[in-house]
C-alpha cells in the first residue's frame, strides 16, 4: 500500500492478506511491529511509549515512529497520537490497586478530608503528641505500607488543580519532642502557639491585600508538590500519594505541624495552588519517584470488533519520596527541596506549560533566589505588581524586641545607632546605616567586630584571631600585630581592650599605641564610650567591673556570657547562658530582667538604641530607655527610701510618722518617732533621719 499524508510526505506499508472467503475475521495488526506481542516498558507517557516504539522500529521499516503509532491507533494527526496514547495509559492506570484516604483512617471519609485542608478537624485544633494514638498509628501504618504499592486516590477540592501543583502552609506546631518547632512540655505552657520550623515569608492574602512584613508575621512552613502534564506520568497518577505524605506523614505526624498561617476562611491549610489565596517567598517540596512495568500490546474482539491497544499494569509499584530534585530560576545550578526550582526543571523538561509556571511564580514570590527564606523585597515588589506599594507597620515599638531583616551572629553599634556592623555564621560582614537603612555586605572575613561611637572606627578579629582596623564604613582593612578572639572600643576609638586567645586581656590607646596586658582573666569585655568603665565576663561566666585603666577588678553579683556598657557607663546589660536579658543602671544599679531572649547584644551610649541577636540568629532591634513597669504600693508617704537589695523600704507620711516594710512583699510598721527625711544604708543596717526643726 503507498499512500500521502497530509503534509505530503509518502508511506509505503505490506497490504494485509486477501480473503478469499468473506465474512471470515483473520487478526492482524498494521506496522513494522509485532503488536499482538507488543513490549514492556517501566511507566506509561506518551514520551516512554514514543520512545520504545522508536527502539523496537526495524531498519528496514519505511515509516518513522508517529506513523507506527498512527496505523495502531488508527488515527490521523500527531496530535491524535498523543490523545491516544495518553488514553491507553491512564486505562492502564485503572487496573492499579488503589486505596482510598479512609482506608488509611475510617474518619477520614471525603467531608472530613475537605474540613482537614482548611484546618478544621480535631487532627488540627488538638495540641499533643501523635505518637501512639490512634490516627497515628494509622498514618505511620499506611506510610510504611501501602502509600508505596498502591495508588491513593483523591477527593474533591484536590482534584482539578490546574496549576499541577498543591501547597500546604502550616501555621502552628502541636507536637513537643520532635525536634521540629518550638512545641515543648509540658505542653499546657509551652505549646498553646508554638510556631513551627520557619523556612518561608508570607507575604501577603490576595482576597483582601493584606501586607504581612516579615518583622511583624508568625514563623510559617510551606511544602508542596507538583506534577507533570501527561496524565500517565508516575508524578501525575500518584499526587495524592505525595500529598498524603508531605501533609498527613512528614508534617502533622512527624512533626505536628497543623492550622492555616492566616486564621481565615479564605485561606485554606492545602490546597490546589490557585486557591491558596495566599502569596510566599517559597516552599519546600517532595517529589515522587516511583517503578511500575506496563505491557503494551493490541488485543482482538469477539468478530473484530472493539479491537484496541491497551496498556496492562504488572503487580510491581514501587514508590519513593524524595526531596526535590530541581533546578535554580536564578542561575541555572541544580536545586534541591525546592518547589519554584521543582516547577522550573518540569517547565524545562516540557512537562508543564510556560503559563503553568509564571502562574504557580505569582505565587512563590521569590522563586529567583530559592536560599532566601525570608525574601521581604521579593515580597514587596510582587505586592506593588498587584496593589501598589504596600503601607508598612512602623518599624518599631519602643520597649519591645522588633525583628529587623537578617541573619547575623554578632552585631555593634555606634554612639545614636547610625551605624551598624555585624557578622554571620560564615564569618561575612555586614553594615547599614541605621534602622532605616539596608544591609550591605562588606570584603572581608570577621567572627567577631566593634564599631566606634562616632563610626569612625570599625576593629575586628577573623577566625584564626588575626586583628583588623578600618577607618569607618569609607576605609579599607589592615592588620593589625598581635592576636585576639574578642575587642570592644571606646567612642573615639582611643581606648582599645581585647581578649587573647588563652582569656588574657589587653589594652592600647588606638590604632596607634601598643598592646599592654591588663592583670586578669576573661573570655569578653566591653568599654564605655568615655574610656572610664570596662565591664567583663570570666570562662565561669562570672561579671567584673573596673574603673578604665587605673582601677582594679571588681566582681559583681550575676551570672553572663556576654555583657556591654553604654557610652557613659549608666546602662549595662547583659545576656545569660540561657538567653535571657538583664540591664541595670552602670555599678551601683540592680540586675533587673528585660523581656525576650538574646545571645549577644549591643547599646547606644545613652541605652535607647539596643541590638541583639536571638538564638536562631535573627536580628533584633529594641527603641526605648530600659525601665521597670511601676506597681503601686499601699499607704501614702511624703518620702521614702530603700536599701540596696530592696529588702528594707522606709518612709515618712505628711504628718512625719515613721514606717518600715520589709521589702515589696511586706507591709508598714509604724516606727515610734518622728522625721521628715530619712535614708538607710545599702545593707539597711544604718537608718538616719532629719525632724522638722532640722
């Protein structure tokens, strides 16, 4: 048989035997061939099938591969070709050994599953471990069993994504001893709105243009899948697999990360990512790898008809999940656990359409730089694209911890604030220019730096304690002799105190002095900006005091790892091994504890600017002069006085009665006498009083 095709292009093919004798049926399949036999391959797409059939072409086969399919298929076009075939497919796919999401868990019957993705089931709202109970059991039992060898389908809500992608944000975490969150025992205390492990930025909720900066927003953890386009892909047939196990196994049992990030009808936990109504930095993603033979081969109805190709699944899937295997939008570089970069590689693949991704794009907002979790300019431009620019909550609160933008391990700062230096967990430098300002990176290699009051001079030690210099932010770096783990200076850079290596202390007037060593012994010191007060914490974390040069070492009562003074000596604070903060007004003052949890901190010299560094790194920022919040006390006095440890309070009325309390706890006694002025010592051992008539 010769013949044309549409395009023109000739086709030769072996003209099936002549009848002699009609209505007799005789079995034959058109092509080069052997259909009735067919072939096995492992997955079942239109490129897989396209593919084998172009290995199993004879060389001496006049036609190429679409053609061999079009003459099984019995079809026309190419694109009937790839109908077809993906028709075969998904038939196969239908012979797969399914389960259902309530054969993991009766409950969890469609209804429950569509309340579950909007964060409104009893698995959601419960706070605790999953560990041993019965839906847990379940969960782990399904995941280690079939959840691998079977295909799990979906319910409604989940089953017309048609972005090829779900997500699931998670806002809180409800299970303690996982090492994932910050959920801990006992949990009545500790894990009433413990937040998960934060690895994304919500930027913004669609429906109403709500801006959330990243310095105001809870901790958020997104994770979601996607698949290709070909319904027969291994990604495709088993999303729900996926789902199931990036939601019900990896997050909520693994880790008990539960509820939407927005308290919100309109925002669902999961979702198909069109529907999250929600706009994030980025996500983490799994991807399915999975094994299942498929034959395909041309079988025969009864009198010729319903003769048909078919594919007939074996008895062998094997699932796997992996994380995401994908490539960075940005540059190009291989990317792991990433869903913007997974979505990428399947658009480079053809396996999704260009509109696909530029749509699921919208939605993680920082899909450029998949290693920034947080993001906050990507956050603001893709708000501007579609609102305008976003109005911004104040940058900060006096008296209360603000996160500023950033991941730093040690941070200085200036005399008012207006400079800035920190370094990373890699040692790279950083500078803004106050609050206002952006971090800039600086050349370099610091584990540890200290800027002038005045910001006109920047010292630091690298990490084989190398000393460095700079002349502010417009100088260049040179170093200095001798070797140091630790330097603070004053705020013209005059006074210069370091800690060596072994904890031995020195000292030099500026750059251009020569190191002298200070009798003593400590791992940190800080130096007021007047050069007059040094304040220092031992290898035992005990805290010493010294009148700058010519004074000797005094021990105060506490307990630090790291301590600072402010320019003029009158505020000192600290943090603890635990992470507390505690201030008190310079030597003579009292430890009192400041809310929130710090691992190192700095202070203007008059105390209203303090930055900090909390225990994940983040960069924290505090306005506002330390003080205590005043209780009122009974009674009514004219003047009063207390010992140093508070724990003698005495007082005079209107009329000049006497009366003592023993600290806040107590309560008035009248002392016989009278005065109209009184003062007690420290040690409230010592009490005198002025009468009327002096």
């Amino acid at each position: 048989i010769w013949g044309v095709d549409d395009d023109n292009r000739v086709y030769y093919s072996m003209a099936p035997p002549i009848l002699s004798q009609s209505p007799t049926h005789v079995d034959y399949t058109p092509g080069c061939i052997n259909w009735e036999i067919g072939f096995e391959l492992i997955g079942c797409t239109v490129e897989s099938v396209k593919a084998k059939v172009e290995s199993l072409l004879p060389d001496d086969c006049p036609h190429d591969t679409m053609m061999e399919l079009r003459q099984i298929l019995d079809v026309s076009s190419d694109a009937e070709v790839k109908e077809g075939v993906e028709n075969v497919c998904i038939g196969g796919w239908n012979g797969v050994d399914s389960t259902l999401f309530k054969d993991i868990d009766a409950r969890f019957e469609t209804s429950f599953m569509m309340k579950y993705i909007n964060g409104d089931t009893f698995l959601n709202d419960q706070t605790g471990t999953f560990q041993g109970t019965e839906e847990g059991e379940n969960i782990k039992s399904f995941r280690h069993g079939k959840a691998k060898n079977t295909l799990l389908e979906g319910f409604d809500s989940l089953e017309g994504c048609e972005l090829n992608s779900m997500m699931c944000c998670f806002g809180r975490d409800r299970q303690p001893n996982d090492n994932n969150g910050n959920c801990a025992d006992p949990i009545e205390q500790n894990c009433v709105d413990a937040d998960p492990a934060d690895n994304s930025n919500l930027c913004y909720t669609t429906f109403d243009g709500k801006f959330y900066a990243d310095r105001t927003e809870d901790e958020i953890h997104c994770h979601g899948l996607a698949w290709a386009n070909d319904a027969g892909d291994f990604t495709n047939q088993l999303k729900f697999n996926n789902f199931f196990f990036v939601s019900f196994f990896d997050h909520m049992y693994q880790r008990g990360y539960v509820e939407n990030v927005v308290d919100m009808d309109e925002v669902p936990m999961c979702s198909c990512m069109e529907d999250m109504n929600i706009r994030v930095s980025r996500s983490d993603c799994t991807q399915i790898d999975a094994s299942l033979t498929f034959s395909l081969r041309y079988v025969f109805g009864e009198g010729g008809n319903d003769d048909e190709l078919v594919a007939i699944p074996g008895n062998d899937l094997e699932i796997q999940f992996n994380s995401c295997q994908g490539i960075n939008p940005g540059n190009g570089n291989a990317q792991n656990n990433d869903l913007a970069s997974y979505v990428y590689r399947l658009n480079q693949e053809d396996k999704i359409s260009d509109l696909t991704q530029t749509e699921i794009f919208k939605t993680l907002v920082g899909y450029a730089n998949p290693n920034d979790n947080h993001n906050e300019a990507a956050c603001i431009d893709a708000y501007e694209a579609e609102f305008g620019l976003p109005t911004l909550p104040p940058i900060v609160e006096d008296g209360q911890w603000n996160e500023v933008g950033g991941h730093l391990k040690h941070v200085s700062i200036s005399k008012y604030g207006e400079h800035i230096w920190g370094v990373d967990t890699d040692d790279n430098i950083f500078y803004r220019n106050g609050l206002e300002g952006d971090w800039m990176s600086i050349p370099g290699s610091l584990k540890q730096v200290s800027v002038s009051g005045d910001g006109d001079h920047v010292w630091g030690v690298d990490s084989v304690d190398d000393i460095f210099y700079r002349n502010g932010i417009g100088g260049s770096w040179t170093q200095i002799n001798g070797k140091l783990k630790q330097v603070s200076l004053s705020e013209d850079g005059a006074h210069v105190w370091g800690i060596t290596p072994t904890d031995s202390i020195l000292y030099r007037n500026g750059v251009s002095g020569e190191w002298t060593q200070i009798e003593g012994s400590l791992k940190q010191v800080s130096v007021s900006g007047d050069g007059g007060h040094v304040w220092g914490v031992n290898s035992v974390n005990e805290i010493y005091y010294r009148l700058g040069t010519e004074g000797d070492w005094i021990r105060i009562g506490g307990g630090l790892t790291w301590v600072v003074v402010s320019g003029d000596g009158t505020h000192v604070t600290g943090v603890t091994v635990h992470d507390q903060i505690f201030h008190r007004s310079g030597v003579l003052g009292e430890w009192i504890q400041i809310h929130g949890s710090l691992k190192q901190i700095s202070v203007s010299e008059d105390g209203t600017h303090l930055w900090g560094i909390g225990p994940d790194n983040k960069v924290y920022y505090r306005a506002g002069a330390v003080e205590l919040e005043l209780g009122q006390i009974d009674g009514s006095m004219k003047y009063v006085e207390t010992s140093g440890n508070g724990e003698h309070v005495w007082g005079v009325d209107s009329k000049d009665d006497i009366f003592y309390r023993n600290g806040v706890d107590g309560s008035w006694s009248q002392i016989d006498g009278k005065l109209k002025q009184i003062t007690v010592s420290r040690d409230g051992e010592h009490v005198w009083g002025v009468q009327s008539n002096d």
